[in-house]
C-alpha cells in the first residue's frame, strides 16, 4: 500500500525538475502536497494544475537559505493541511568546475541551499513528523542526494556540489541514528540519482544577487541533460523506497561502477588497516587501543 495515500507532503524545490515529479506522484497516490520553492510563478501553476486533476494542492513560497522563510512555509502548509506526513528536502543547485575555479560565492551558494537548507527543512519540520508518527501515521523524510553521495562520477568534475552531496550521505545516516536513538519513528531515505532530465544546468537562474547574481547559462549540457533520466523515474523509485522504509535508493545502473569503486576502496582502506595493527609490537599502547576498537563502538541501525 502507498503510504502517502491519506498523508500530507512538503516539497522543497517542488516547482520543477525532481521535485516537481514527487509533487505530481504524490498527488497521483492520493496524498496533498504543498509546493515550496523560490520559483512561486512555476509553484502556482503546478499546484493549479494538480487541483485541474482532482489533486490538493498548495504553493508556498520557500527559500530554504532562510530560517524564516522555510518557518513560514511551514506555517502556510499545516493552516491549510493540518499536518505533514512526508518531507522532502529537494531543493538544490550547481555550479560545475573543480575544486580550484570554483569561486567563494559559488560554493556559499551550493553549501547554503544543499546542506544547510536541507538541515532548516528538517529542524523546522521534524517536530510535525515526530507528532503525525505519534498519532500512529506515516512520518517520513526524503533527502535528495545524489549519484555525488555515493562516490565521484564520471561525468564532471563538479567538486564542491560533489562535496555537497556526500555531506547529504553523512547527515541522512547519522539522522536515523539519532531519530532511532530517540525512539522518534519518524523514517529517512536519501536518493541518488545519476543525470536526470531536469532545469539543474540552469541553476544559477536562481543565485541571488547578493552571491553573483542570476546568470541563463547557454549550455551545451542542455543537450546531455535532456538525453538522461526521466525526473518521473527519481519520484516512483523514491517514494517507493520512503514507502519500504529503505535508507539508501540508487534509481539509476549506471551509477554501479563508481559506486563499487568507493566500496572497495574503503574495504582495501580497513584492509590494511587491520594488517598494519595485528603485525605492530603487543606492548604499544596505541596498538592496544586500535585492537580493541578504540572507543568506537558498533551503534549503527538496522
Ligand atoms: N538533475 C540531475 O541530474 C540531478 C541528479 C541528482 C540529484 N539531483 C538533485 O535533485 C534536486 C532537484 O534538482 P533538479 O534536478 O530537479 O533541478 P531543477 O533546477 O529542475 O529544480 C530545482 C528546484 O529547486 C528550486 N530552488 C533553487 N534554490 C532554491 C532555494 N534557495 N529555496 C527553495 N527552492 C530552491 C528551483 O527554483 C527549482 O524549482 C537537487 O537537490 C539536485 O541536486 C539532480
């Protein structure tokens, strides 16, 4: 059964790409969603043409480098909805390059919307999500991460977004540790996926002034982006994966070599770790403290 079926959504970056595909698979499972993005024009219409089918729907405005506005946002979608059941922090942009041509602003901009607009959507709604778990409903975050979380794509480089995506790794994994620590209930999924048919070459659309300004970019990436997954395909297989309470979603194959290749090399990594400790001197203290773990212990959920 879909989960969302008699539940409330939250979409960040919900006007276009990804998010637009999750607001309209939710509506499609029976649930109501609320737009959120800083595009309002392209959130209203979205939110229109979900009503046109028969769906609820709401635009909010949000933009998640302010505090104030994800709160408000928040706000305007439980006074229309009463709750929310299903959070889904989307919203993210890119400027590509490597780590030494990216510029300060560029990479204030990717970090502010990426990471710490995902953190304000989740410290403003996890309250919400901890009541709906409460009165026995679906309680759910939806981070979206990307194939940049699993490891280094071929396709780049985009260092610093990269970067980002792997902080969203680390914050989905030690969040359902301290959610489960909690005895909270309410569940996490990260999704990654590889290039999707999405606006996401264009995003410095959206950079605001005070970090660079808007710039349309002209870009032959248009072109590879249009050949490239369908957003559709990241809505069903994540929400799928929200519905079946699994951590990890990997939507798209072609993400398995790059992906085993950081597997293995932290495999090799802890090989050698273990090899360099039984063969060092038994009287070393350090030795000792390494053998018997330290003081990291296993914590880890599920
Ligand atoms: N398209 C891809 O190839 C791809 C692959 C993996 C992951 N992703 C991730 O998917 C997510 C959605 O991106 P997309 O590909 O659909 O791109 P998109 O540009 O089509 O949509 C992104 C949306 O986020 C909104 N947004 C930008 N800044 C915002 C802010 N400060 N506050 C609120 N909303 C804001 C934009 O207005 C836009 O509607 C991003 O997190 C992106 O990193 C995209």
């Amino acid at each position: 059964m879909n989960k969302i079926k008699y539940g409330v959504a939250f979409v960040t970056g919900g006007a276009s790409g990804i998010g637009q595909a999750l607001c309209q698979e939710i509506v499609r499972r029976g649930g109501k969603v609320a737009v959120a993005d800083i595009e309002q024009d392209k959130a209203e219409s979205l939110a229109k043409e979900l009503r046109a089918v028969g769906g609820e729907a709401i635009a909010v405005h949000c933009d998640v480098t302010s505090r104030e506005s994800v709160e408000a946002a928040y706000s305007s979608t439980v006074q229309t909805f009463g709750k929310v059941n299903l959070v889904c922090a989307n919203a993210g942009v890119i400027v590509p390059g490597p780590v030494a041509k990216t510029r300060e602003s560029d990479m204030l901009w990717m970090y502010e919307v990426n990471v710490f607009g995902t953190l304000r959507t989740i410290q403003t709604f996890l309250p919400a999500l901890d009541e709906a778990h409460g009165r026995g409903e679906f309680a759910h975050l939806l981070l979206t991460g990307s194939e940049n979380s699993l490891g280094v794509p071929i396709v780049g480089p985009c260092s610093v977004y990269t970067s980002t995506k792997h902080a969203l790794l680390g914050l989905a994994d030690t969040l359902r540790r301290d959610l489960l620590a909690s005895e909270s209930g309410v569940g996490v999924t990260l999704v990654c996926p590889a290039v999707v048919n999405t606006q996401i070459w264009n995003a410095t659309r959206n950079r605001p002034n005070s970090l660079g300004g808007p710039r349309q970019i002209n870009s032959a990436a248009s072109e590879m982006f249009s050949q490239s997954n369908t957003p559709e395909s990241v809505a069903i297989i994540g929400l799928d994966g929200c519905d079946a309470a699994e951590f990890l979603v990997i939507p798209h194959p072609e993400v398995e070599s790059f992906t085993r290749r950081r597997a293995d090399d932290l495999n090799r990594a802890m090989d050698a770790c273990l090899d360099r400790v039984s063969s060092l001197d038994h009287s070393d203290t350090a030795v000792t403290s390494a053998r018997h773990g330290g003081v990291n212990q296993e914590v880890h959920p599920q």
